[in-house]
C-alpha cells in the first residue's frame, strides 16, 4: 500500500504570506493614526503667519457672499484702478485657497453659521465689509475677533471704500449751470415721521415750497432721475442716520450727479469738509432754525450771482459718477497688494468700534 504523507508548503510561499502581513499592518496603522474626528483641526491653534507676501498676481480674494444676493458682473482691476490684477471670484470651492475672504456684513449677520466652518488657512485674511450705518447693522456681537481688517465707508477703515469722491480734473474748465426751473426738492424711500430728518422737513415746509419724490408721493424713474432733478436749485440730502462719515448715495450719485446743490443733514460740517470743498453744500446746522434756513435758499434764488458761487469748485473737480461693487473690491485688492505682510491682526471688538 501506498503511504501519502501531509504536503509541506514551500518555503517561499511562506516569506511571501509574512511580508503581506506586515504592509497590511503598517497601511492599517497610518490610517489610524490619520484619521481625525469633526471638527479637531479647527481647534487646533494655527501656526504663525507667515512672513511673506504673495505676488500680487497670485493674490486671490473670494466674494463669500453677494451683496444683498444681487450677481453683478466681476470687472478686472486693471481695468478699475490701473493695477496688478487680483484673482476676485464668488466660487466657494476657492475658499482653501483664498488669501483673503470678503464677508459682506448684510448677508451674514443672521448668525454664525452663515459663516465657514471649514479650517482657516493662517495666512488667510478674513475682510468685514459694510456700507450700512451702526443704525441698520445687527448682530455684531459675535463678530468680535473673528475679523483682520475692515472694509467700510468710515475713513479709519483698514479699507476705506466711500460711496463716492472727487476727483481733479486734468485742467480747469469753464463751469455751465443747467437750467433751473424749481427750487427745492427731495427723493426719499424711507419715511420715518419720527426720524430727524422729516421732522426737519415737515417744519421746512412752512416756509419754503418743497418738492417730495417717492414714498407714494411725485414718481421719478431711475432712468430720468438726474434729468428731472437736475431742474432744482437745490436737493435736500438728508440721511437717514447721523454717524461719522456716513456721507451717502443721497449726495454723491443724487444731488452732485444731478449738478444741484445739497442741502446737507448728516454728520457735522467739518465731516463733510474732509470730502468736500466748504462751498460745495449747505448746512442744515449752519441756521438756527428751519425758517431761517428756507430765508437763505431764497436768496439765492432771487440772487443768481450768489447761488452760482456753490459751482465754482466744479472747475477743478467732478464727481465720481459710478462706484460698482467691483471698485470696492478692487479697493480691497490694492490694499491687500501693498500692506506689509507682517501686519497681521485682528478686530478685538468690532461692535464698540463701530458705532
């Protein structure tokens, strides 16, 4: 009889099935040791910032948000303001590689998780941006040190973006007054009968003939609004709130566009003076009261030699006739290209700072 004895497995066969083992275990061991939980990078304290500022063609600024949800064509900077060109995008998938984050204050104001909750690069620069006055700005108490710089029209901005300026004409010209026909009037949305400024018209009023636009009132299409203004004498520019250098659409993109002089109520005068020429608008603060105020703007009406005084800076200066969002985040792009890179901060307390 046949003796069939157990087969032996070679020895090759053997080492090869040892070695398997021990990569299996080492690839088991890296992933082990890998492996994060939700949310434990972000809580890790970041490295220092680094020392070196990007090249200004590299720099890349992602929009977080769109104001008020309102798309509007990106325009290159070169184009804007003469400069090296910034990569400016609105797509969120930038955000790992964004050297800076522009949040619009509106659009993310309802809570915190309106923000990222992805880890932050430490050299990343997170932007506050608002054009709103302290009145109509909410929720900024979990803002406090969230945020590197700020971005509004207050000229103490890390980066000053005014809703509008004046800028020198290359050489002087002859200054041409547009027919006027009417004495006074005012376009205004929001009407608060309790706020300061229609008191001050409802008191105006009496004495003067005012023309009232808007709020179920004279209609004006957005379309011929300069044209028909620019039929006054004079434009009531009156904010809806007093801060400093809140200085608005009301007088830039209205009562200077449509070549009328703005009757002013807002900051004080010497705020208003840090963009304008002194004879450039009125003061409502400049008249004890509303009917000596009324007594002035007849007479110059009645005297052409006097009313044609508040033209004369037109001869060396115009105003600025647009300021798209893509200026002011141009603004943020040539700030971020020359800020020395060292200057790396943070807000403490944005609600105490403004109001």
């Amino acid at each position: 009889m046949y003796s069939f004895g157990q087969r032996k497995t070679p020895a090759s066969w053997l080492i090869f099935i040892i070695l398997l083992l021990q990569v299996l275990s080492t690839l088991l061991f890296s992933y082990v040791c890998d492996f994060r939980m939700p949310g434990t990078a972000s809580s890790m304290p970041p490295p220092p910032p680094p020392t070196r500022k990007p090249e200004a063609s590299n720099l890349t600024l992602l929009l977080w948000s769109w104001p008020f949800r309102a798309r509007f064509p990106i325009r290159r900077c070169s184009e804007l303001l003469g400069i090296p060109d910034c990569h400016i995008t609105a797509n969120r998938m930038w955000y790992p590689k964004a050297d800076a984050v522009i949040f619009h204050h509106y659009d993310v104001s309802r809570s915190p998780r309106y923000l990222p909750r992805l880890p932050r690069l430490p050299s990343q620069r997170w932007i506050w941006f608002n054009l709103e006055p302290p009145t109509y700005t909410r929720n900024l108490h979990f803002m406090d040190n969230m945020f590197n710089l700020t971005m509004s029209y207050r000229r103490d901005s890390d980066i000053f973006t005014p809703y509008g300026w004046l800028d020198v004409l290359p050489a002087p010209r002859t200054v041409t007054i547009p027919p006027k026909s009417k004495l006074v009037a005012w376009a205004v949305s929001n009407w608060n009968p309790a706020s300061h400024r229609v008191k001050y018209y409802q008191e105006l009023k009496k004495y003067i003939q005012v023309d009232i636009y808007g709020y179920q009132n004279l209609p004006l299409p957005r379309k011929k609004h300069l044209t028909v203004l620019s039929q006054y004498k004079f434009y009531l520019a009156f904010e809806n709130s007093v801060h400093e250098d809140y200085i608005s659409e009301k007088l830039w993109k209205t009562a200077l566009l449509a070549e009328t002089v703005p009757v002013v109520c807002g900051p004080p005068r010497k705020n208003y003076e840090r963009f304008l020429p002194p004879d450039a608008f009125i003061h409502i603060n400049d008249f004890p009261t509303a009917q000596e105020l009324a007594l002035f703007l007849q007479e110059l009406d009645w005297n052409s030699e006097r009313y044609e005084r508040y033209f004369q800076w037109r001869s060396q200066l115009t105003p600025v006739e647009h300021t798209p969002w893509s200026l002011h985040l141009c603004q943020a792009c040539r700030a971020l290209q020359i800020m020395n890179p060292a200057r790396y901060q943070t807000v403490p307390a944005l609600s105490k700072w403004f109001r």
